[in-house]
C-alpha cells in the first residue's frame, strides 16, 4: 500500500481551493475550474439568495448539485434541485441557476473545455448573455 500523507499532483478535492483556476462568475457566484484535454470540471459555490446570468456556449454542460438546493433554469423550464441531483444542458441552450435562502455546491462538466475559463478572470467569459 502507498504513502497517503503526500498528496500527489493529479489528486483534487472539492473543498480545497489552493488548486484549479480561480473565477468569479457573478456577485455570489465563484468556481474553481480543473481543466483537461477533452474535458473541463469547475466546482461553483452558489451563496444564498444569489442568481448567475442565463446564458449560452458552445460547449455540453453537465452539472451535479454537490449540496444545498438551486432552481436549475433551462429553456422555459425551471426545476427545484436538491443535493443529488444532475443535469444535462447541450451546448447553445440557454440555462442559469438561482437560490433562495439556501447556497449550493455544484460541479459542471465542460466539453470541450472553454478556453476563456482556463484562465483565472470574472464573468462568463464568451458566453451569450441573454438580455
């Protein structure tokens, strides 16, 4: 068995924030982005009562709420999540996220990576804002 006391370089966790490229979404909204070849993961902290921009991008998205609780919107549609839950958004179609008086973890899946997020900076980079 190996020596677990020396974490090694390809090893993460979802608390520590000493790792992955620093983003500031929105006021209440900040991730922390791991990027890969063909994929992309960004642990976002939703504080409560916050809402990011809808928005669209090229790239699929996957989210999984980690913890705490989200209105997840899609399209027309919104959906009350709680820890547990995941999604699926194709790239192009507008989604956003939003809490009430309860924060969230989620982990957003990326492919192809976003090239603006693998660099540490503020909003949603290239993303089309709806208005």
């Amino acid at each position: 068995m190996s020596d677990t006391t020396q974490i090694p370089e390809w090893i993460f966790n979802i608390n520590t924030e000493s790792k992955g490229v620093a983003r500031k979404l929105s006021e209440g909204l900040s991730a922390r982005v791991f990027v890969g070849e063909n994929a992309m993961l960004s642990v976002v902290r939703v504080e409560p009562n916050s809402a990011g921009n809808i928005h669209s991008h090229p790239e699929e998205q996957w989210g999984v709420l980690i913890e705490g609780e989200c209105i997840r919107i899609q399209g027309d549609e919104e959906f009350s999540a709680n820890a547990g839950d995941f999604w699926h958004t194709p790239g192009g179609v507008l989604h956003g996220i939003r809490t009430k008086e309860v924060g969230a973890v989620v982990l957003d899946i990326f492919s192809p990576p976003r090239a603006e997020y693998k660099k540490t900076g503020d909003g949603f980079g290239k993303a089309k804002i709806e208005e």
